[in-house]
C-alpha cells in the first residue's frame, strides 16, 4: 500500500520536483494545469484509489500520507509572510534603481561627451517610458532630434517624427498630465512642415474622455487650435458636445468663456468685454439648465458669475481735483495705471499747452494705482488756466470737476428691458430653487449676485438677510453640530463681499446726496473698497466695525479732514500717509501694540488731534513721551 501511495504522490505531481508545493491534501484530483496530461495515468490507477481511500470523520476522504523523507509541509501552498514581501520588493526597488542610474548616468556621459546620437534615444526613451516627469532627458532627446535633423533623408526624418510622436503618446498614457510630455509634442510638432493638426485634435478629444479636466490637454488643444487656425466656432461646438455629455466640466465652461468674446468682439467705441444682447441672454439659458440640473456643482454658477460681471470697465477719468494751497494736482481714474512704465503715459494740458509735470501716487509706491498726484507745477501757469475738464479761476483755493457718477457707471452695467427681464426671471428661479436646496450656497451667493446687477439699493435690504443666510447656512458650516454654522474657510470672504457691497451702497447714496462726508459707522465691516471713489470727502466715520487695518488705498483721500476709527480691531496705520488735510484721527479702542505703528501718521503735516484711549500701547509705561517726540507737530495726544 505504501508504494501505490507514492505512485500516486508522482502522479499528481506530474514530474515537478518533490520540494515544490502542490494542492491541498484534501485534493483528489490532478492539479488543473496538468490533468489533461494525467488522464491515461488517472484511469489506469483508479482501482488503487479506490481500494487507498478510507472512512475520514473530517473529510469525505483522508489525503495520502506524505512519502519518507519529504517535508512535513508537502501538499500545501506556501505563502509569503509580509516581511518576506516586503524585502523581496526592496531588492526589486533596488535592482530598477539601479538600472535607472546606470541609464541616467551613461545618458549625461554621453551628452557631456556630445555623443547625441540614436542610442541616446534609446536609452532616454527607456527612461522616461517610466517617469515622463524627467525634463532634462526631454531637453536632451530635443539636441539629439535636432543634429539627426542635418543628417537624415527626409524619409527617415518622417519616420522618425512619426516613432517620436508614438513615443510621446505612450508616454501621455503613462502620465497624461505630464508637463515635459505636453511641451515636448508642441515643440516636435512646431517644426514640423505639414503637421497633422487633425490628428492632434482627435488626441485631445480621447485624453479629455479620460479626464474632461485635464488642463494640460486643454492648453494644448488651444496650442493645436490656433495653429491649425481652427474657427472659434468649432471650438465652442467641441465645448457644446462636452457640457451636453457633463455638465460638471469647468474646463469646458472656462473655454466658452475664452471663445465667446473672439466670436462677437465689440467694436472699439462700444463697451470692451460685453456680449452681444441675444448671446448674453441664450448663454444665461444654457447655464440656467446646467445648475437646475445639478444645483451643487460649482461649475455652471462659477461661468453664471462670469456672465454676469462680463463687462470692462471704460478707461475713463473719474474725478480731477486742484488745491491751490497745497499746489496739488489729483486725478482718478477708472482703472488702475502705471504711469510711465513705458506702457501708459498721463499728459496734463493748461491752456491747450503740455506740461512738463511729475506724477506720483498717494502712498509714494510705484505701482499701478488708479489715483496719481503732480505737485510743485502751480508755478508755470496763471492765476488762471484751463485744466482739461475745468477751469482754475482766481479767487478760488480748491476746484474739480467730476463726471456724474451713476450706479450703472460707477459698480454695474446699464440693463435693457429684456435683459432686466431675464434677471428678474433667474432671480424667481434661484430664489424657488433655494426653498427645494436651503442649503445650496451657490445658489444663495448667485441670489446675491443678481438683486446686485438688477437694483442695489432696492435689494439692500434683502440681500443682507441672504448674506445672513449663507453664513448661517449648514452647508456653509458644522454639520455635527456643536459649534458655529459658520464655514471658518469662507466666513472671512462672505464678510468682505459683504463689506464690498456695504461700501458701493453708500458711495452710491452719497453721490445721489452730492456731500462729502461719509458715515459708515455700525456696519460690521471688514474691508475697506473703493476708497478711490472717495477723493473728494473731508469727513469718514469708520467706527463700530471690524476692520483690522487701514489700507494704503486710504492715502487716496487727499481732501480728508476728519478721520474716525475708533472701537475697531485696527494694528495697523500704513493708510494713514501723506494725508495734506487730516487734522483729526480718532483710533480709541483698537489694538495697537507699538508707538512705532503710528510713524505713517508723521507724514500727515495738519494733524493736531490723535486719539489712541483703549489701545494696549496705552499700557507701556513712556507711550506719550515716545509719541510726542515721533509727532512733534500733534499739539494734543490722548492716551
């Protein structure tokens, strides 16, 4: 019996070694990957099997005793422990390292060398086959493209360019967001006489099905685009099929966005940067479907925001001023310049004469700024002189001259009757969408978005409530509970559109009112925006708020007098510069730490009255001394 045991033991073993571990004792029949093999040895013995099996309690049969002298583990799968895994991957790691090496060395060998033959080719494609991501080899497979350039037949150069571009396309699918890849096709292709454009667009299309987001293939479909000068229109087509297939695909959206003003640019005396009437108005449609369709993706509300704010402002010159006493020149624009940079140049004119004439910004910086001032060129004109929009008369200290400020020129765009209909018609849309998603923050911000571009006076009210309703929102803030709704990584930046559309309400009700003194006291606010706007008011109440700073936009106030700041959270002064009138700063209960923080103040030369109670610096024992000696010419300092 003990011979047929081992008979059979070979049987099943089908002439592998004995020490190689086979199927389970429990196994009767030959392993699968030789039992065709078996099946005359299989007949032929069934008689002993038979007559081998005996009554098992365990199993339906016992397994055959192991011959002498094999392991006690023969018959069973041996499986490797995690430590033996993991070391047979080390040693893995390590040998494809260290072919790595060898190959990037010989590559650098060979190029210091300036072997830059074929097999620098072959070696660098070996390598970056693996990590594309390797832009010294691109640069290297580039000089070795270039010298078999001058020495190929034009049927072998066409061979080559056509391996390359297999090449780059493998590599594409290794990494499709591989930079080096990307550049290397734009580059090979760039030299080409005759590239197949075609060809590169049905590459974008199936990359962008993998992965609709992938902006490196977007910027190169773009690259491909315009060299193939392919129509704008057929590429808005390619983002139609796109968004119909998802309408979740921001990058289709940002490249309509791109398409549209190439296919209906304005001409030059219109507005810049506005849509045609009928486009605006069926683009507002697309998009209406896209986010009732999915309210919680952001892309389709991201491209509404887009439409809404789609107009450049005009280069206008908002307000020109003229101080006689401080021989000071201040203009505003409706854009920030950087004048004299070789791009932008202000000309001031007196009498139909040009001037020679230096101009600065508020806060001495060079840097764009849509306020400038010019001093010290009193001098060289009369005491009386045109100036551009107004004329200086003797007599008068101090002249402007400003264009009426509408809100429609100043924070929006002038609506048409239909388009105004369309807005009032998404706006009752949105606003029944936000009953179905209360918790929708796009559509609650896009709520916003549009009671600002119908009437933002009329909406004030109700759009404080809604700001209200997004910061309290649950989907803006703790869904467990337990704590504040509020979203710590977007509350910051609800309360300054906030403070935004604060500020552009009141400088709208202070232009319709026609006075210069501003009262912004008690409004919860954070920012300060569009202080530009503000040239020409002698008074600013900024009390009661929270704002942490005072800008440097604030030097723009050059006709300030009076300035209140007191119970902020303010530790910074870097605004309050080079201010010709403040003769009052008010700044109780704030958080100045240092005297040191009030050394912008010293550049103001008519201040007589600094207030500073409540601040902490308030504490240090020698404060007023400290300040007195920094603003000598500030007769009353309240600590």
């Amino acid at each position: 019996m003990r011979t047929r045991t081992h008979r059979r033991a070979k049987t099943w073993q089908c002439g592998t070694p004995r020490t190689r571990l086979l199927s389970p004792p429990t196994q009767l029949g030959p392993p699968r990957a030789c039992r065709g093999r078996c099946a005359s040895e299989s007949k032929t013995s069934g008689l002993e099997r038979r007559s081998s099996q005996r009554p098992s309690s365990v199993a339906g049969a016992a397994a055959p005793r192991p011959p002498s002298g094999l392991p006690a583990q023969h018959g069973r799968l041996k499986v490797k422990t995690s430590e033996e895994q993991a070391e047979a991957k080390r040693l893995e790691r390590e040998q494809k390292l260290k072919l790595y090496r060898s190959a990037t060395q010989t590559v650098f060998q060979k190029r210091q060398a300036g072997e830059l033959d074929e097999s620098v080719l072959e070696l660098t494609s070996q390598i970056l086959g693996a990590n594309p991501d390797f832009a010294t080899l691109w640069n290297c497979r580039r000089e070795v493209l270039q010298r078999l350039e001058a020495q190929k037949s034009p049927e072998e150069l066409a061979a080559l360019v056509k391996a390359e571009l297999g090449f780059l396309e493998s590599c594409l699918r290794v990494n499709p967001k591989s930079y080096g890849t990307w550049h290397h096709r734009c580059w090979l292709l760039s030299r080409l006489p005759e590239p197949n454009w075609a060809r590169e667009l049905e590459l974008c299309a199936r990359f962008l099905e993998v992965d609709e987001r992938n902006f490196h293939c977007w910027d190169y479909r773009r690259f491909v685009a315009a060299q193939a000068a392919v129509p704008p229109a057929e590429e808005l087509a390619f983002t139609d099929s796109l968004i119909v297939r998802n309408f979740s695909n921001y990058s289709s959206w940002h490249y309509r966005s791109c398409l549209l003003p190439q296919l209906h640019p304005q001409p030059d005396s219109g507005p810049q940067g506005r849509l045609p009437e009928d486009v605006l108005l069926k683009e507002l449609e697309l998009v209406q479907n896209a986010f009732f369709t999915d309210p919680n993706d952001q892309s389709a509300w991201f491209y509404h925001r887009w439409l809404l704010g789609r107009a450049d402002p005009q280069d206008a010159l908002r307000c020109l001023h003229v101080s006689r006493d401080e021989a000071c020149l201040t203009v505003s624009f409706s854009r920030p310049l950087l004048v004299d940079s070789g791009m932008e140049t202000l000309l001031l004119f007196a009498d139909e004469s040009p001037l020679a004439v230096e101009w600065r910004t508020p806060d001495g910086r060079n840097r764009p700024s849509p306020v400038w001032v010019s001093q010290d060129w009193w001098g060289i004109v009369g005491a009386e002189a045109g100036l551009g929009w107004d004329s200086q008369k003797s007599g008068h200290h101090e002249g402007w001259c400003r264009d009426s400020a509408t809100d429609e020129q100043l924070f929006r765009c002038e609506l048409s009757i239909e388009k105004s209909t369309v807005l009032q018609s998404e706006l009752k849309s949105c606003k029944e969408l936000q009953e179905l998603e209360p918790e929708n923050k796009w559509c609650l911000l896009t709520i916003i978005l549009l009671m600002r571009a119908l009437d933002p006076l009329l909406y004030e009210k109700e759009t404080l409530q809604y700001f209200q309703t997004l910061k309290a929102s649950r989907a803006c803030g703790n869904r467990q509970g337990g704590g504040p709704a509020v979203d710590p990584m977007r509350a910051a930046y609800l309360d300054d559109l906030r403070s935004k559309f604060l500020l552009e309400n009141s400088v709208l009700k202070m232009e319709y009112a026609e006075v210069r003194v501003l009262h912004l006291s008690h409004k919860d606010l954070t920012v300060l925006c569009h202080l530009e706007q503000l040239l020409l008011i002698t008074h600013l109440d900024l009390s009661h708020n929270r704002l942490r700073a005072l800008p440097p936009a604030l030097a723009a106030l050059r006709c300030l007098e009076v300035l209140q700041a007191s119970d902020n959270a303010i530790e910074s002064l870097d605004g309050v510069t080079n201010l010709p009138r403040l003769q009052e700063l008010l700044l109780c209960n704030n958080r100045l730490q240092q005297p040191a923080a009030l050394q912008p103040v010293a550049s103001c030369p008519k201040l007589v009255l600094l207030n500073l109670q409540g601040n902490p610096l308030c504490q240090t024992v020698g404060t007023l001394e400290h300040l007195a000696e920094l603003l000598p010419s500030v007769s009353s300092i309240l600590t």
